[in-house]
C-alpha cells in the first residue's frame, strides 16, 4: 500500500484516528482495490461499541496498491497515534 495525506486532509486523518483511539485499543484498516478505499475500525474492548470510517481514494494525495489484492491490517492505536502528537 502507498497511501499520501498532506495539506488540510492530514488534520481531518488525525481526528479520525483520535476519535478511534478514544473507543478502542487496536486500530483495523482495511484496503479495498475494487472500491478503492480505506476502511479504519475498531471495537471497544466489551465488544458492545463499534465505529468505522471509510475513506475514499480521493481523500488521498496519493493511493496505490502494491499488491493486486485487499489488504488487512491491524495496528494498536496508541502507537499510532503518536504520529500525530
């Protein structure tokens, strides 16, 4: 995956991933080649609450598969959230 955010939509990415951060532990994005888009979930920890946003790939400067398929991965929130601090 080669994905870009710069400019005013880095903002709008960083409140997206606090807002997730704020509910969960473990941030799941998921990349979808067909619809190109970018899917960030997660779940509270007593599995009672569940928040999604899916980006579109003109949300992105840049939105590249590498591979010719889906990808999943799962990351903890709080690390990545540091990027943003």
């Amino acid at each position: 995956m080669n994905v870009t955010v710069i400019g005013e939509e880095i903002k709008i990415f960083a409140h997206i991933i606090t807002c997730l951060s704020k509910l969960g532990e473990q941030l799941n994005l998921e990349l979808n080649m067909h619809q190109r888009s970018m899917k960030l979930q997660t779940v509270n920890s007593t599995k009672s609450a569940f928040v999604q946003f899916t980006l579109l790939s003109n949300f992105f400067t840049q939105f590249d598969f590498i591979r010719n398929r889906n990808q999943k991965y799962q990351i903890i929130l709080k690390h990545f959230l540091s990027v943003f601090r």
